[in-house]
C-alpha cells in the first residue's frame, strides 16, 4: 500500500516531510477510491440477483456483528487521538480492543452466520445464488477485516516497541483510515443483506 | 568456475530440478510421474533450464529469484491446497483446486523472490531503508534491468521491453492463426488450439498495451513534470514486477488444455471450458494490481510533484492523458478483476453467480466486465493520442492547436467511456430501454474525439513540417485512428450492429482502434524518445521501412477485415464456407498481417541494433521546447540537477522569444531542430 517512509535522499533534493505526508495521505485514498469500486461492483451484483429480496437471516445476529464493528471504529479513532497525544497506555489498549472486535466480528460472520445461515454453498435450485452472493459479500469483506485486523496488529506491535509518537504517526493514521472504510463498506452490506426487500427461500 | 562453466551447470541443474518438481508434483498428486504427452515435462525442464542459466550468470540477479519464488509458491500452494482438503475429508487431489489456490501463491512467492516486497516487510518491523540510487554496487549497469530497481526510468524501460516482448509472442500467435484461415477447412490447428491461440492472442496483446501505455507513463511523466522520481518509487517497482508472474500464469493456461472463451471470457461458456481459463483470469487478476497501483503513483506523482510554475494547464498535453487514463485504470480495474474472480468462485465453489439454474444471470459478467473493458479501451488509446498531441508541433514547428480543449476532452472522454459500456450488449438480450441511451451515450464520445481531430488538423494546417521517423508514424496513427473512428458510430447504431456484432467488421474496427491509438503512438514515442534513453540515433532508412510495411499493411489488413465481416465471416472462427467466396480475402489479410509482423520486426532490430551502435545524437535533435531535452542523454539518475521553472506555454513553437521552462538561469527559447543526417 501507499506509504513510503520518509526516504533518506542521498542526492536528489529531498522532499520535504509535510510534502512527503500529504503525498502519502493522497495515496492511500486513491487506493480507498479504487477499493471502494471493486465493493460497489459487489454490491451491484447481489442487487441485480437478489432484486428486491434477500434471504433469512438472524436478524440479532446481523445486528451484533454490525454493532460489533462499528464499537470498533471508535477504540480505532481512540487509538490514533491518543498516539496524537502522546498517550501510548491509551493507544496500546485501544488498538488491542480494535483488533479484539475484529476478530469478534469475523467470528460472528464467518464462525456463526455461515454455520447457521439457511442457503450456503450447498443450497440447491433457484435460491442457490442467495448463497453464493451471501457468501461472496461477507467473504470479500471479512478478508479486507482480516487483512485490517493484521495491519492493525502491526501497528499494535511498533507501538508498543515506541516507533510511534505525536510527530510521527502516519502509519497508524493509515491504519485507521482504512479501518474506517471497511466499516463504512459494512454500513452498505449490512441493510443490503439482512434490511432491504423481503425474506425469500429456505428459513431456519 | 569461469562465468560459461557456471552457465552451464545452471542449466543442467536447473533442468534437472525442474523435472524433478514436476514429477514431484505428480506424485504428491497420485499421478504416474510420467504423462502421455511429455511436453509439460520439457516445457518445464527448459523453463527451469533457463532460471538455472541466468543463476548462473549472477547469483543476484532478481528475475531468476523471482521465477524460483514463484515455482515454490505453486509447491507451496499445491501441498498447502492437498493438506487442507485432505483435513477436510476430500479426495486430496483435484487438478483444478490444487491449481488454482496455487496460482493465487504464486505471485507473491515471485515478489517475494524478486525483492519487491523485501523494504516494506522491514518497514513493518519497524527498519527504515534508504531510497536505492544506481546499480547495486560492484553491478554492471544492466543488472538492474532484471531486478527490482526503483528508479522510474529503469522501471519505465523494463516495462516496454516486457511489453514488446508480449506484443512478439501474442503476435507470433496471430500468425499461425492466420495462417491457418488461408483455406477453408482445418489445416493444421485443431479447433480448440486455434481457440485457444485467438484467446490468448487478445488477452495478451492486451496485456502489452497496458505494459506500454505503464513504460511511457512511466519514464515520461516524472521527467517532464520535472520530478526527480515517481511519488513512491519501491510501489512503482512492485506494479512492474506483479505483471511478470501474471504475464506467466496466462501463458501457462497452454499447458491445461487453453481455453476458448477469446479475450472476453464470458460465462457461461468460460464457467464450463477447460481449466486453462483459471490461469487467464487469476493472472488477468494480479496484473490488474499493476494497472491499479500504477495509476495511484502516476496521479499523486502529477498532482503532487509538478516543477514550480506548471499549472495545470501547462502541463504537457501527454501527461493530461495520462491522467485522465489513470483514474480510469485506478476504478475501472476493479470490475474485471470482480468478474474474473466471481468466474473462478464459480468454477471451483458452484457458486451460482452467472448460472440461471442457480438463480443467477450469466448478463451480469458482461456488465461488470464491460464496465470495465469498455474504458479500458480508452486506457489503450489516451496516451498514444496524447503522444500524437505532444509530437505534432514539435514537427510542424507550430503551436498545438486548442491545447486546453484537447486536455479537457480527454478527460471528457475518461468520464464518457463510463456510460458506455452496453453498447457491447446490443445483441445479448437486453432491454430496449437499455439500447438507446447507451446507444446516444456511444455516439456522444464521438465529439471529444472529434476535437482531438480537428486540433490535429489545425496544428499541421500550414506549418513548416517536416518528416523523420516519429512523424510518419505520427501521422499514420491519425489516419489509422480515423479507420476506428468511422467503423465505431455504424457499431453503435443498434440496428446495423444487430448485423454486424460478432462479425469481422468488429475485429476491424477494433484493430483500427489500437492501431491507431495505441501500435503506431507507441513506435512513434519510441523513436522519438530513442535518442533520450539511449544518446543514439536510431536508423532513419530502417525506420521508414518499418513505417512503410507497418502503415499499408495495416490499411489493408483492417479495411479487409471490415470488408470480409460485412460479407458474412464470424470472428473468432477457426472454419468459414467456401461458397462464402471470401477465401481472397482471407489471403489478403494473412499476407497484410505479415507485412506488419516483419514490419514490427525490423523496427525492433532497428532498435535494439542502433541502441549499441547508432549515430551519438545531439541533446536535442527534434528542437523541442520540452525539459527533458534541454539536459543530457541518456538522462542522468536524478534527471534535473536544479529543479525548473516553468515560464511559458508547452507548444508555442514558432513564436520566437517564447521559452517554456528556464533552467540553470537560462529560459530556453525553440532551438532549431537538427535533422539527423541520412
Ligand atoms: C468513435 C468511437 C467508437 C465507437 C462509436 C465505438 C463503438 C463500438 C461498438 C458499438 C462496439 C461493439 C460492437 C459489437 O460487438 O457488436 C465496439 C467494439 C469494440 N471497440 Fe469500439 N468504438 C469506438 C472507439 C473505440 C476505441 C477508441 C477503441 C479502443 C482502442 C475501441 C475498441 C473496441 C473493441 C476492443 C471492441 C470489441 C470488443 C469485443 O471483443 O467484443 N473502440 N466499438
Ligand atoms: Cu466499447
């Protein structure tokens, strides 16, 4: 991903910090931009097959994974405030209770809603597709929580080894910017899968 | 051990261990070790030869360290791949499973082995690298063109020499086809291996453009934005070296059966064919990551880094073209990629996608795929017509005409190409109320092109033009290009297309297209760029024959193909009715396809010969106005020693006490051109 260091120029003139830090920061949302393309493509997809329908889901399921998530995002901006303040206690508890609800995340979705879930990869006839764009929509975006999650283990880690301060934290800004916008990608998938349309096919 | 002695040894033991992997992996399989047919065995036996030959040269060099990388991670996948499904309970071997969670390890073992990872995996621990400048030390200057090098030049270079490269075997692919469709009747392909050969042909000819749209972007931009280096050079590095296992994997698709889907891959059909479209699409997949990477660079490297008092619009016109491209490659990638993985899914998990007995809908590949192949098109052309925008007035010694509209309408055109895409669907089933907007939207493009026409039309309009290689291809990209432009509007006309798709007519029309935005730009950027990478002039004599092959077999061959597709040929058939009475034009076109081949070959011995032993050319010898031709060639490391500042407008040649950029303290006014000497 987009984040050089600032470089040890030899003998080209050196770009300067803020210069290096504003170029960094315009890389990573060109990488979120495109991200959130491949996201949308899935999206449409599941609206062209499902239309204006979805399968039966555990709604408390759904629910708690969503609210999971979002708790998430805000020990993440908790963690990078207090790196900005120098407060390294803060971060590293913060970034670890993040990471926690990561895991707590795709462990609802992947250990319980594909065990549990009426149609899966084995559903048979018409409703088949409500399994696969099920599994395809929390799969591609459990991998980007996963992804997250190591990326987020670490930052977790150089913080702790002191890498990190108030002068020099784009690193875990980057982190939290992608963190972020995986769950903003959840915010969409979460009514498109259990919310929008009626319940149609298998039930539990 | 003398350097041949180690060469040799390299051989022979790479060879040796290559077999032995493969029967290997046979065995790991339940396999006999041997098959009937042994060419798998030798292809890998050479291929891994080949690895041990140039280990043997330099134990360094980064290509054979990423070629080993690889083969372990297709080990590692495989056994990773039998390990789990025999946990799971299954039959531990499934050819395509194995193959294809292999495929998806693979590349990264490359990059691992190339290096292209190694400073960001010591980012992670926290050890800070330092930028790399030069050849590592105690290195020839050619190593770093086979290693990871994060210099933009290198990397620009390395990109065109792997393009052509792609761009000679796709080629080679075209020719035995064509060969084949002399005569009515199979002659001497079988109908899946000429399936497989039109695939391939496509995809990888698609994969070459990219990598040549990537090389001039690539050693263009920074210098003329009068940066030193692109925004982040190790990402740089790392979008060049993922195409070479991509590159791999889809030749590799020969080796399982091909497959016969063409360039598109459309399901059903690719859902069902032989495994071979697996590695078409996963490698179709990593190299997207180059498009898209590469594009992120380029955009922050414009926006970011540009030399003191360049606006935007005083920027190059090349390099508004390229960022118009860049922001399509950096969105639209996103969708072939989706649709090539949900094939794959689909494939190996039964996931239903593009099955209608499953509940899915096979309409929904070509949206996503066409969303993004057709601005695809537009990454293909955009940059060669900004090269025809940037050299026209350096050759007509007159401003470029309009040099705002022209960058706005390529722009226009980047966010046009995006409302377009069904127009590849007229025929496929979809609604009515789907045909005409998409057809008015197709149609629209028609005017930023148009202006990007008359702005060419006005710059050569009375100027002082003169005629070196570069020129000729410049001009025949405009009269190629215009052959695209006329067969375009009759293909976005609903009712002639429900004729003419799938038809020859397309294949001509397309050729055209990329021919015209993209084979004769390329050249033209290549000899008119030749003196600044290499500080030797290329053979003019050469040159022109290049051209001349290149050009008139071009306009027959495209114009036959429009021809023969009106009269009734399908493309992408191996077969065609004798009382079709078209077999002429069939010869025509296969004799035409060749004179381009030659064409495109001598052009390159041109190249390569001149590269070594041409004229030394002067610092400028075209009188551009342009920064980089104001300092030495080849380009030092670091390109500008003191940066630039940019005082005038780009292209107001023949407007005497004008400057565009002063440099050193000196505003460099329009030299006049040297023309090489014949
Ligand atoms: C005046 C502008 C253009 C118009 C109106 C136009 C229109 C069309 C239409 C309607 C088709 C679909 C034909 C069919 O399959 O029945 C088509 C095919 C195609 N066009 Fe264009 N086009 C234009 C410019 C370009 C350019 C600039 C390129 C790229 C370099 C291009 C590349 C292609 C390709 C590759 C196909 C065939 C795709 C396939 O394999 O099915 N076109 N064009
Ligand atoms: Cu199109």
């Amino acid at each position: 991903m987009a984040t050089e260091t600032l470089a040890h120029e030899h003998h080209a003139p050196a770009i300067s910090p803020a210069r290096r830090f504003a170029m960094n920061r315009m890389g990573l949302w060109l990488f979120i931009l495109s991200d959130a393309f491949f996201f949308a493509g899935i999206f449409v997809s599941r609206f062209y097959l499902w239309g204006a329908t979805r399968p039966h889901l555990d709604q408390v399921l759904g629910m708690t994974v969503t609210i999971v998530l979002l708790v998430s995002s805000y020990f993440m901006y908790r963690a990078e405030m207090a790196i900005r303040h120098d407060d390294r206690g803060d971060y590293l508890r913060s970034i670890l209770i993040t990471i926690l609800l990561g895991v707590a995340f795709m462990g609802g979705v992947v250990g319980f809603e594909w065990r549990t879930s009426p149609v899966n990869l084995r559903t048979e006839g018409e409703f088949a597709v409500y399994g696969a764009i099920l599994f395809f929509m929390t799969g591609m975006h459990a991998f980007h929580v996963l992804t997250g999650v190591i990326l987020l283990a670490i930052l977790a880690y150089r913080g702790y080894k002191g890498h990190f301060s108030s002068r020099n934290y784009w690193a875990v800004q980057a982190g939290a910017i992608y963190w972020h916008f995986v769950d903003v990608v959840w915010v969409f998938f979460y009514p498109a899968l259990y919310l929008m349309g009626t319940a149609v096919g298998p039930t539990h | 051990m003398p350097t041949w002695l180690r060469i040799v040894l390299g051989f022979l033991i790479g060879a040796v261990l290559g077999a032995a992997v493969f029967v290997g992996v046979r065995a790991v399989g339940g396999l006999p070790p041997l098959a009937d047919d042994l060419r798998p065995l030798y292809a890998m036996a050479v291929f891994s030869g080949l690895v041990g030959l140039m280990l043997g040269i330099d134990r360094q060099l980064g290509l054979p360290r990423g070629l080993v990388g690889m083969a372990t991670g297709f080990v590692v996948g495989i056994l990773a791949t039998v390990g789990i499904r025999s946990l799971m309970g299954l039959t531990p071997w499934d050819t395509e499973s194995v193959w294809v969670v292999a495929s998806f390890v693979a590349p990264i073992g490359f990059l691992l082995g190339v290096g292209a990872l190694s400073d960001w995996l010591r980012w992670i621990v926290g050890i800070h690298t330092p930028d790399q400048h030069g050849p590592p030390p105690g290195k020839p200057g050619w190593f770093r063109y086979f290693g990871f090098d994060q210099n933009h030049k290198v990397i620009g270079i390395q990109y065109t020499v792997t393009g052509i490269l792609l761009m000679g075997i796709a080629g080679t692919l075209a020719m035995i086809f064509r060969t084949e469709l002399l005569a009515p009747g199979m002659q001497f392909l079988k109908p899946d291996t000429f399936n497989t050969f039109i695939s391939m042909h496509g995809i990888v000819m698609i994969a070459s453009i990219l990598l040549g749209v990537g090389g001039m972007a690539n050693y263009l931009v920074p210098l003329m934005l009068g940066a030193n280096d692109m925004a982040f050079p190790r990402l740089n590095g790392f979008a060049f070296w993922i195409t070479v296992p991509s590159a791999i994997l889809i030749i590799m698709a020969i080796f399982f059966g091909g497959w016969d889907t063409g360039w598109t891959g459309y399901a059903p059909l690719s859902v069902r064919t032989f495994m071979g479209v697996n590695f078409f699409m996963i490698g179709m997949f990593f190299f997207g990551f180059s498009s898209i990477l590469g594009s992120a660079n380029l955009i922050v490297t414009t926006l970011k880094m540009r030399a003191p008092g360049m606006t935007l619009f005083r920027m190059p016109i090349f390099v508004w073209a390229v960022l118009a491209t860049s922001f399509i490659q950096l969105t639209a990638t996103q969708f072939i990629g989706l649709s090539f993985l949900m094939v794959v899914l689909e494939r190996n998990l039964g996931m239903g996608f593009f099955n209608t007995a499953l509940g899915g809908d096979p309409l929904l590949f070509q949206h996503l795929f066409w969303f993004y192949s057709h601005p695809a098109v537009y990454i293909f052309i955009l940059p060669g017509l900004g090269i025809v925008s940037e050299l026209l007035p350096v050759f007509s010694r007159k401003p470029l005409f309009g040099y705002r509209w022209i960058a706005l309408s390529s722009m226009a055109i980047a966010l046009l190409g995006f409302m377009v895409w069904a127009h590849h669907m007229f025929t496929a089933g979809i609604p009515n109320a789907l045909r005409l907007p998409f057809m008015y939207t197709t149609m629209l493009v028609a005017v930023p092109t148009g202006v990007k026409f008359f702005s060419w039309l006005g710059t050569v309009w009375r100027g002082k033009l003169f005629f070196p290689t570069p020129m000729l291809f410049v001009l025949a990209s405009i009269a190629v290009f215009l052959i695209g432009g006329l067969t375009g509007p009759p293909l976005a006309t609903v009712p002639t297309d429900l004729h003419l798709h799938d038809s020859y007519f397309v294949v001509g029309h397309f050729h055209a297209t990329m021919f015209g935005g993209f084979v004769f730009p390329f050249f033209a950027a290549l000899y008119y760029w030749f003196p600044k990478i290499t500080g030797r002039m290329y053979n003019e004599r050469l040159g022109q024959i290049h051209f001349a092959l290149q050009t008139t077999g071009f306009y027959i061959m495209s114009l036959t193909m429009a021809r023969t597709g009106l009269l009734g040929m399908r493309r992408r058939i191996a077969d065609y009715d004798p009382a079709m009475n078209i077999q002429n034009l069939h010869i025509i076109m296969t004799l035409a396809g060749f004179a381009i081949f030659i064409g495109v070959l001598i052009g390159v011995y041109n190249l390569v010969v001149s590269a070594r032993r041409g004229e030394v050319a002067v610092m400028n010898p075209w009188g551009s106005r342009s920064p980089e031709w104001q300092i030495p060639s080849p380009v030092p490391e670091h390109n500008y020693e003191e940066p630039f500042e940019v005082v005038g407008n780009p292209y107001d040649y023949g407007l005497p006490g004008t400057a565009y950029v002063r440099m050193n303290g000196h505003e460099k006014t329009t030299a006049p051109a040297a023309l090489p000497a014949h």
